[in-house]
C-alpha cells in the first residue's frame, strides 16, 4: 500500500468533534469547536500504535470490550516524566472514537491496521519467554500475566512461556532446541536470567556458523534473534543502562513495537578457553571482593551489597597486576568527553555506518578488532590497585544514575577500562562516592579511564622479560597460589604486538602487599595477594584473564535511553 495512505474524516471523542487525518506515518486528532476553529492537536507516530480494537475497549489492569458498531479504541506509546530516573517511562495510551457510520468505523481500524504494519516490519509476531520465578521479590509470573501478557494479546504477538526451575535452563533450551519462528526471546527476571538467554543465543548463533568460541581472534556472528528484557529482579543493570527506567510496561512497549537497540559484548577468555561473556562489568579488585563477600551472606538479602561493601572497604585491599590493553582510536570519543549514549547516538550510529557498510548488515566480515594493522599497540601497564573494571556500557543504575563511566556508549565496539590505583582508603571513599553524585570520578590523581578493544591481565612475574609479538602469542604465568600454570594464546592476524611500558608514579611490589593499619585488623586476619573477578556479578575461578570487545553482537527489544529533557507537552505531542 501507498506509505502517504492518508484518510480524513470527522469523528467524535466523548462528545466533542475532532478531525482526524491519517497519514502514511502519523495519526493526528484535533478537536474543532463551535466556530469550526482547531483547538488541541494530539498527534501518534504510526510506529507507536499498539493496537486497534473496534468498540470500547479497556486493556488494563484487565480487560473489557463494550460492544460499540460505530466505535473503534487507539492503544499508542504515551511518554511520562520518570521522576529520578534518566530515562523516559512510557504508559499504554487509549483513545475510543465513535464514528457516523459503522462503514466508517471498519475504514478507520483497516486503514491504522495497514499502516502499521507496514511502518513497523520489525515488531515481532512470535517469542519465547523465559521466566525466573524466584529472582528479586520472586513477581516474575505476577508481572508477566498481569502486565505484559495483555499487552502482547493486544499487539497480537504469540507467545511461549517457559517458567525456569533451576540455573541455566534457559542457556541450555536456546543451545539445544528447535527455535524456528520466533522473532525473539524474553527475559522476565534480572541480569542473570538475561545472563543465561545472551550465553544461549551467542552460543548458538556460533555452533550454527561453525565458529570456535574458545579462539580469542575469531569474529564472532552477530545474533539474529533479538532480545527483550521485562525488568523483575534484584538487579536490573542492563534494562536501566539501555532503557533509563526499571519498569515492565515500559520495556514490554519496546519489544511491542520492534525497537532495536545493537549492544556490544565483551567475552573473557582464560587459558584459550571461554569463560564467560559480559555486557556491564567486569571488574578485579574492590568489585570482586564484594562479590565474593556477598556469597558467604545471602541469607541478608539485598542489604548483603552494603554491607559486603562496608566491610571490604574497611579491609583496605590492593592488590598488584600487569595491565594490557589495546587502546581505541581516540578521534572517534573519549571516556571524558562528557556526552551521553542517547536514544539515536551519533557516535554508535557511525560505528555501524563503518564497521556494517553494506546496508547495515549484521553479518559484515568488516568489524575485526585483532586482525588489522590499523588496531595500533598494546600498552602495558604494572602496579597496584584499588580496582580495575571493564565495562561496555555505563552501567548506570537508581543507586549510581551516572554509572561507572557516564560517557561509554552501547555499540561502539569499545570498552572503558578503569585503572585506580592504592591510595589513601579516605581518597578511595570520594572515588565511591562520586558514583552516587554528579561529580566526575575520574577527576582525581589515582584513577585512569582509557577506552580500549581488548584487556589482558595477569600478576606480576619476578623476572618476566619484555617480548615483543607477532602472529601467536605463548606465555606460561602463575595463576594461584598453588602454583599452576596455563599456557595463553592469542592470536592477531598480521599485526605486530608491542607492550609499551608506561610510567605510572607508583612503587611496584612483587611480595605480599603492606599492611595498611586502617581498620584492617577488624575485618581480617590475613590480607589475600589475589582478588576475583566480578563478572556481570557472577565471580571468575581466574585471576589472568583476556577480553575483547565485539561490537553489536546482539540486540535488545530497546532504543537507548531518551533525553527527559526532550520531552514536550505542547501541540503535537502525546
């Protein structure tokens, strides 16, 4: 059908007259008084048109049709202000129309049907949906049949439901059964339920292409099945960082209309074996231990973070590494630029424009982070930390509304490492406290942000000499206190490898770490020499660990987080 499908007629909401124009991609009612002179215009992009139902019809909290031949009731996309939230909160719109005629009627409603299919070829007809019954305050079933299963009864998407009865059954079902015909896959839970669906789909994706996961070079293929997060769970990082809010209708109007939002992932590999994929954090130190912390208090509950955090503060732990990593070009962005990954962000937009040329095709052989010249050199970096933390997005949550790097972006196949070094436990307390504030945290002497493709870090080795690489890279290392060793393999195609020392104003220490006598003696006997990784908050069983950034690996029923600054009430705006 013609996209400038326009239809125009009058037609009546409660007792006043309104004209009304359907275009190709926008639906406008404005109501005209006694003089015939237009008043108030409302109008709805086609592409946010949730459904349309002839009669009266109510859809929440449940629903009722009153029989109306002459009738027909618009559901669309209504933004709100969200209060503290960065984001926008979206509300099911409704407005009920009566017409002269019931022939009318059946105009309007085929008309808005048509036009929204074909303004929308993306939205999904069919998904699998994954709940956890028993993450966060264990409302996962609750949410879902009583606020997003109406909404996609309403939009006409199938849907099959898969309640999770232990860990990992959802990684495991996507790796392993048929998935023909759906759109997409569900996650209603928190970030480890959308934890186990990213594992499953990547995984999948890679055994069907014929990809070794566990090679560190290889070019992983990007998802094709989108992903649709209905936050439930004690944790929604992702669907904050990505969305803005932390609300289910919100995100079921996202998956309705077929947003999409590319994400990029990191994959962290030990001993040329994958070990786990992440999207928010990947952090070594102060993180890990409060991780690790956590696990021996679950019986606390969610309070289990604060205090965990309390109590590895007060141990005032360091701990000496070797940090590599393949820095990013710098003329494209900056950790410190001070912009913000927006809904429609310039500087992910041109990452897909460079690296997907070809119509923005996801399967573009372009987007190779270890295999071109132009990749530059590794630098090196050996001391000791608070802290070292990788995140591919700026992992912002209610408690931290700026994140850990407020300026990261989604999809431009890059990562923000951040390096903060010892330093006086009352110096690393501003560092924390400027994650709940507005104040810039990587503006203090100790810390370093660097945006970068790639991370290797291992302990520090009495006598390691400089090597320099080409091709394969081989190194035996010391990775516990057991004195076991593995052997790291990391190949860059046609690029030499060249660790660059940079001078970092800190002593090295090879031995066990000084004591610090700064409370250390209430929380512990003996300070460790290692820390954990604290990976999407799942804890790594290794210390030397490699990652690399894939840019727009999969993709989430999203599309960025909108500016609330935007938001207008005036003519034109719903």
């Amino acid at each position: 059908m013609d996209t400038d499908l326009r239809l125009e007629s009058s037609l009546w909401v409660g007792n006043k007259r309104h004209r009304a124009v359907l275009t190709g991609w926008n639906f406008n009612w404005t109501e005209v008084d006694q003089k015939n002179c237009d008043k108030k215009t409302i109008s709805v992009p086609v592409a946010e048109v949730v459904g349309v139902e002839e009669g009266r019809v109510e859809i929440l909290p449940q629903k009722l049709v009153e029989d109306k031949d002459k009738d027909f009731t618009v559901f669309y996309v209504k933004r709100s202000s969200s209060g503290g939230s960065s984001g926008l909160l979206w509300r099911l719109g409704r407005t009920q129309f009566s017409c002269p005629s019931r022939v009318l009627r059946d105009q309007w409603t085929e008309h808005l049907r048509t036009a929204v299919k074909t303004h929308s070829p993306s939205r999904p007809h069919k998904l699998l949906v994954f709940i956890n019954p028993y993450g966060g305050k264990k409302k996962g079933r609750q949410i879902y049949h009583s606020v997003v299963a109406p909404l996609f009864e309403l939009a006409g998407i199938s849907s099959h439901v898969i309640v999770t009865e232990r860990a990992n059954q959802a990684r495991d079902h996507l790796l392993k059964k048929d998935l023909t015909g759906f759109d997409g896959v569900v996650s209603v839970g928190g970030d480890g339920m959308f934890s186990e669906i990213l594992h499953g789909l990547i995984g999948r994706t890679q055994q069907e292409s014929g990809l070794c996961e566990n090679d560190p070079a290889v070019t992983l293929q990007p998802c094709p099945l989108h992903i649709g997060i209905i936050p439930a769970g004690s944790t929604d990082c992702v669907c904050y960082a990505t969305v803005g809010v932390i609300d289910p209708v919100t995100s079921a109007l996202h998956v309705i209309i077929g947003d999409s939002q590319p994400l990029d992932v990191c994959s962290v590999y030990h001993a040329s074996a994958l070990v786990r994929y992440s999207v928010s954090l990947v952090g070594y130190g102060f993180y890990g231990d409060v991780l690790a912390e956590s696990e021996k208090h679950r019986w606390m509950g969610p309070l289990r973070y604060d205090y965990s955090g309390t109590m590895v503060y007060l141990s005032n732990r360091s701990y000496t590494g070797v940090v590599q990593y393949l820095p990013a070009d710098p003329m494209l962005s900056s950790p410190r630029d001070k912009t913000r990954c927006l809904s429609g962000c310039s500087v992910c937009s041109r990452t897909t424009e460079r690296h997907f040329p070809d119509s923005g095709s996801l399967y573009s052989a372009h987007y190779s982070q270890f295999s071109t010249e132009s990749e530059g050199d590794w630098v090196s970096v050996e001391g000791r930390f608070r802290c070292v933390s990788l995140t591919c997005m700026s992992s912002s949550c209610p408690r931290s509304p700026q994140g850990l790097s407020p300026s990261a972006h989604l999809a431009d196949g890059t990562g923000d490492l951040i390096l903060v070094w010892d330093t006086h436990p009352l110096s690393f307390l501003k560092f924390l406290h400027r994650h709940t504030s507005t104040e810039d945290q990587f503006d203090l002497p100790f810390v370093e942000v660097h945006r970068v493709k790639a991370l290797r870090f291992s302990l520090p080795s009495s006598g390691r000499e400089e090597e320099a690489f080409g091709g394969i890279a081989e190194q035996s290392v010391v990775i516990d206190e057991e004195d076991q060793s593995y052997v790291e393999t990391v190949s860059r195609c046609g690029s030499q490898l060249r660790l660059a020392e940079s001078s970092a104003g800190v002593e090295m220490a090879n031995g066990q770490k000084k004591e610090n006598a700064f409370l250390c003696g209430l929380c512990c006997s003996k300070s460790p020499t290692v820390s954990v990784w604290n990976c999407d908050g799942e804890i790594l069983p290794f210390t030397e660990i490699l990652c690399r950034i894939h840019g727009q690996l999969v993709r989430l029923y999203a599309r960025g987080i909108e500016d609330s600054t935007e938001l207008r009430w005036g003519k034109g705006q719903v």
